[in-house]
C-alpha cells in the first residue's frame, strides 16, 4: 500500500508539474505581472518616460508608432527592434519602418530595468508600456497594460511589408488588414485617431499631390485649397522626401480629436486617412466622436488594449532579451 500511495503521489505530482508547464506555455497576460519578480520595473519605465517626454513631445507619437507596427507584425513581440544580420534583413530595416524613431529611447529604458532586474522584463512588455505612458504624459489616454509579454526571435523585413497597413490603402484594404488581427471597424476609426499627433514627410502623400493616377493628377479626395497650400509651402515638388508635415496641423502636439476635423474636411494626408470617409460605419463613427456621442479616449484605449495582446508570446514561448536589439546566444 505504501508503495501504491507513493506512486500515486509520484504520478499526481508529474500531472500537476505538466499542468503547469502547459499553462507557462500558454499563459495569459496579467495586470501586474512583475509585481513579485521586478516591483519596481513599472516605475522605472514610467519615471523614465515622465521625465523626458515633456522635454520631447513628439516623440511620443514615435513610441505609439514604434508599437502600433511591432504588433502588426508577428504580435507584440519587440521583433521590430531586433537588427538584421549577414543573412536576413530584419523589420526594422523595411521600407515601412525606416521613419521610425524611438529605438534608442527604448534602449535606455531596458537597461535601467536590466540594471534592476537582469534578465527579467521583455523588451515587448518595455515597448508596450512606453508607449501608453508616453500618450498620457502629453495628455491623451491612459489604457491598462497587463504584462507577461515574451520577446521574439525571429524579425523578416518581408513579414512587415505584407502586415503593416500602407498609408495608400483603401477603406476594403483596411478593413481586411485590421481584421486579420482580430481588429474591428471601431479599432480601426478610433487608432487611426493616433494621427492626431505626430509628423510625417512629403514623400508619403507626394503621390496624392503631383501623380494620383499616373498622369500628373491629384487625388480629387484631398481638399483642393489644402492640397494647394501643401504644393506652395511644403512639398513644392514631386521629389521631396524630407520635408516634415503635421499629421494634424495646428494640433499635432495634443491628443485630441482635431484629426477627424480634419478628415471631415477632406486634409487627411494620407489616402487611409480619406478613406475613412468612403464607408458608412466608418463614417457614423467619426461622427459620433465629433458630436460627443462616442468618448475618443476611452475608445482609444480600449482598443490599444486589443492592439497590445495580438499575436503575444506567453510562458515558455521566445525569450527574455538582454538586449532589445540581439537575440540571446
């Protein structure tokens, strides 16, 4: 009998320890999730990201980009931040993801937390927490952010030109982009309200200015008084590629919901901006968020919370980097 109950025992405690090996590998986010193993790491992201936003309001609109296209893109896993190497070019270096800015800053971030917890917070989770910090610093939303977010190893530049939804889309185009990542036609009105802050350059709306269809015409949905203006002051010729834009002029330091003024008036830069337009629920959305009926900033958040769990790697999947931009050897 003994050694019956001692097998059994055996046997109950191999079944619990693969129970809980199958739920490390398929664990879910949580609120809090480091709060026994790096209390501090939330604190250190944020006093990080307080301290210097306000010195660098714009930037902030480059973190929520820097998360926004992370995500799209094999989930939130920071495969955006990792390099190329000899024998693959990473996303970070496709043609959608050259503009983007904020690595370093994200960089520093991880090694404040790798200095008090070595080994212990994902750069995902880092790159996911900063950018709603860096939002609410410059007075837009607050959204919650559960963590346990794993770091992925893999990051192909092919990969992010066939998911990251190009600024040229349609409204089907769109539509079907955001739906692959289980993203709604609310997800998709209200994050695009993210372009209420931020800039952009010529060379991205150059096409609807000088060459629309290809015969040197402009983009008939582009207000003609705005696109004019743009031509004189700003992009003054089809070849510029630096010149800096507000995606939200007068307004693109402030979260806001002057954007979807803007698109309403038909001075969206971007096609996928007008193309909001073009679509009836798209539309009842943008005008609920103008009248009132619809809050932007909780909309926003809550689907920034949907955003941040696409796709995300959990228990024993990937790994914790020590460096944001190396995988671990």
């Amino acid at each position: 009998m003994r050694v019956g109950v001692t097998n059994m025992g055996s046997l109950a405690f191999f079944a619990f320890a693969l129970l809980g090996l199958l739920g490390a590998s398929h664990a879910e986010l949580q609120l809090g999730f480091y709060d026994h193993v790096c209390p501090q790491a939330e604190s250190i992201i944020q006093g990080f990201v307080k301290e210097h936003i306000p010195n660098a309001p714009p930037l902030a609109a480059a973190l929520l980009r820097l998360h926004f296209h992370d995500c799209f893109v094999r989930g939130c896993d920071a495969s955006l931040l990792l390099n190329s190497t000899k024998n693959s070019t990473a996303e970070k270096n496709a043609a959608p993801n050259l503009s983007l800015r904020g690595f370093s800053f994200i960089d520093a971030i991880k090694s404040k937390v790798e200095e008090a917890c070595p080994g212990v917070v994902s750069c995902a989770d880092i790159v996911a927490l900063v950018a709603r910090d860096a939002v609410a610093v410059i007075g837009g939303p607050y959204w919650k952010v559960p963590t346990g977010r794993r770091d992925g190893t893999v990051s192909l530049a092919s990969e992010a030109l066939a998911n990251i939804p190009a600024p040229t889309l349609n409204f089907t185009g769109l539509k079907a982009n955001f739906a692959n990542k289980s993203l709604n036609v609310k997800d998709l009105v209200v994050l695009s309200g993210a372009h209420t802050i931020g800039i952009t350059h010529c060379n991205f709306v150059s096409n609807r200015l000088y060459n629309f269809t290809g015969k040197r015409d402009q983009d008939p949905a582009l207000d003609k008084f705005y696109a004019a203006n743009l031509k004189a002051y700003k992009c003054k010729t089809p070849a510029d590629n630096s010149t800096i834009l507000e995606m939200d002029p007068g307004s693109f330091r402030t979260f806001d919901t002057h954007y979807y003024t803007n698109v309403v008036k038909r001075r969206g830069l971007f096609t996928s901006d007008s193309s909001l337009l073009t679509d009836s629920t798209s539309k009842s959305y943008i005008d609920g968020i103008l009248s009132g009926s619809i809050d932007f900033f909780k909309e926003f958040a809550l689907s920034m919370e949907k955003m941040g769990q696409i796709g995300v790697k959990t228990g024993t999947e990937g790994e914790i980097r020590k460096v944001c931009s190396l995988v671990n050897y």
